[in-house]
C-alpha cells in the first residue's frame, strides 16, 4: 500500500488484545505507520497523519476494533453508530465495582436460585429498548471529564454517576450454562486452586500497592471457581455497555453478575474475519 492511498482514507479492522486499551492500539499502529514510510520530519507527507478508532474497546475486553486512517477519520461517527455484535462470560453470584476484572469481588449474592428457566425469562427483559447507567470506569463524560479518570482519582462512592440513557437489544443468547452441584462443590472446595485458573491475575491483597498505570497489566481480582457462570451472544445498537448489562442482569436475577470476558465479534460491515492481529501491523501495511 502506497502512502498516498494510505492518507486518502482506510479502515484498518483490528483484533485488539487483552490488557491493551484502545488508544494503545491506535498508537502501535501510528508508530508503525510512521516506521514503514519513513515519516521522521516536519513536511514530510503524512507527518500530520490523522488516526482514530471508531468504538472505545475496555482493556480487559478483545476483538474488533476499527482504526481509521487520514481521510476515513470522517466516517469514525458514523461507524460508531454501527450495531455489534458481542461474546463473552458472566459470573453469577458476586460483583466487582467496576462490573468486570478490573478489581476484585466486592460482595456476594445468593445464587442457588439459579435455574435454565429463570435464565431464559430475565432474558427476555433485556430486548429491545432498555434503559442502561453507563459504568463509572467508562469513556463517558461527567462534567466534561471521563468517567473512568474520576473513578481512579477518588473513591468510587465520592464519583458522580453518568446520565441513564436508552441502548437498543437486537438479540440477547444464553450459550452456556455453568453451575456446580453439590458433590461437584463438596470435591471442588477439597482441592487447592491456582489464582490463575481462568485469567492471569494479581494477588487481590496488592491492589494499594499497584499504580494506576500499572492496572492495566496487572488485572486484579480472581473468579472463585464454584460460582456459576452464563456464556453469551449479543447484538445491540450503539452505545451499549455490556458491563453494565452484567450488572443489570445479575439484579433481574435477584442475585449479583460481572463481566468475566468479553469480545467484540461485529461493528457495522466488519467482522473478526476482517481483523488484522495487532502485532501483523507491520505486514499488512506491506501487502
């Protein structure tokens, strides 16, 4: 691809990694850029090269993101009101503050209630028009601010909390179903657990002493392994925030949910079939 198609506008669909967040993403693709047509000075065409994504992605959160290129910087809003398409994992029984694994479980739930059938019908609830809070740790604005920078500068009970707002559900599948039973608990709770049995996380007792900057690579939190878990499939509108519909269907449920995966399969046109592996950049920029 030569520079000048480059700068008159492309879409580069990427499947983002987890514990990078989207603005990472887009700078690894800027600098890449910049390294493969030789842009180091001032004047130089493409110095002034304009770059964005279309759809924050959470850091913890994989799949498609779509980095848009010179020209195509014009079509980031109207790629954002794209509908998509999401998978990922619930845990029952407990929630985290931030509605994933950012940080660690900070209450409990019962959750013995849980059946297939009581599953089915709180789904039910969440089609079509809902009305949806935005997560504190979010990319929305308070006050001109995000969100997410006043929750990591204050406690979370001194953050304001966003402006409800109406998401749309196309479609809200429950894939899977994971919940053990008695003697499966019993054989479970008799036996050690690695901290890592689902995610690669941090010891939770270290979380004052790990910077901010740090969060990010060091996931605090772990899922204990005898709380049920929904595999799911959604499509929605613009706007959603699938944490919070953890957070929403873990109440519907009369018991408490967070997000342990999510990845975002579709936006608009594109797909993960489309998507580049971050660290391809250099390759595609090649062909």
């Amino acid at each position: 691809m030569d520079l000048e198609t480059l700068l008159d506008g492309v879409v580069i669909p990427v499947d983002k990694p987890r514990q990078w967040t989207s603005f990472q993403a887009v700078n690894k693709i800027k600098s890449a850029i910049r390294n493969h047509y030789g842009i180091k000075k001032k004047g130089q065409p493409g110095h002034n090269l304009k770059i964005g994504h279309a759809g924050t992605l959470d850091p913890l959160a994989t799949g498609l993101l779509l980095v848009c290129v010179g020209k195509a910087t014009k079509s980031i809003p109207r790629l954002q009101d794209g509908e998509k398409v999401y998978t990922g994992t619930m845990v029952l029984g407990a929630t985290t503050p931030c509605y994933d694994l950012e940080r660690p479980i900070d209450a409990r739930y019962p959750y013995s209630h849980i059946t297939p059938d009581l599953l089915e019908s709180t789904r039910r609830q969440f089609l079509g028009d809902i009305e949806q809070v935005p997560p504190i740790f979010s990319a929305v604005k308070i006050g001109g601010q995000r969100a997410y920078q006043l929750a990591r500068q204050q406690d979370n009970s001194d953050t304001p909390s966003p402006t409800p707002k109406t998401v749309h559900i196309h479609d809200f599948q429950i894939t899977a179903f994971r919940k053990m039973e008695n003697e499966e608990l019993k054989m479970e709770n008799s036996l050690p657990h690695p901290d890592n049995w689902l995610h690669e996380v941090a010891d939770p007792s270290s979380q004052f002493s790990i910077p901010n900057t740090q969060l990010y690579k060091n996931p605090l939190g772990s899922v204990p392994p005898e709380l049920p878990q929904i595999d799911f499939r959604i499509h929605c509108g613009k706007g959603t925030y699938i944490r919070s519909i953890a957070r929403d269907f873990g109440l519907a449920l009369d018991s408490g949910a967070f997000l342990a995966s999510l990845r975002r399969e579709q936006v608009g046109q594109y797909t993960l079939a489309d998507a580049i592996p971050l660290d391809a950049i250099e390759s595609y920029l090649e062909k």
